[in-house]
C-alpha cells in the first residue's frame, strides 16, 4: 500500500526540536490508517500508526518527549 504524505511538523523538547512527517494509506478495505515517523537521528526512527490524525498527533506529542528522555537516560546509566 502506497503511503501519501499529509503533513510534516515537528516536536519541541526543551531546547531541541524532532522532525516528525504524517502519511495516510488505504487498508484493503478503504478505510484510512494513519502513520507518523518521528526522526531522533540518522539511524534511529519511531513509526507511530492510528486511525484517526487527531489521535495520531496527541500520541506523537505524548510519546516523543518521554522517548527522548528515556534514551538520555539510557546513555548515562
């Protein structure tokens, strides 16, 4: 299934900013999902799927800073 870009934004997180781009895709049925890829480096990308953009973006703007500070964390342990 082709996925079409529909937005792109980004995520504030204290004094960085996350690169996030929205895409839509057809299931097989006709129905419409909903996907987000979230870009934390150049090898290291989250993919976030929902069936409503509403959501798609509350979840991204949820889960993005914890994700940043869970792996900041990470590093210094």
């Amino acid at each position: 299934m082709p996925r079409i870009l529909v937005k792109t934004g980004n995520v504030a997180i204290e004094h960085a900013s996350v690169p996030v781009r929205y895409f839509e895709s057809r299931t097989p049925r006709g129905g419409r999902r909903y996907s987000a890829e979230i870009v934390l480096g150049p090898d290291d990308r989250i993919i976030l799927d929902d069936d409503s953009m509403i959501t798609l973006e509350a979840r991204v703007a949820r889960l993005v800073p914890a994700t940043v500070y869970s792996r900041l964390l990470a590093r210094t342990a």
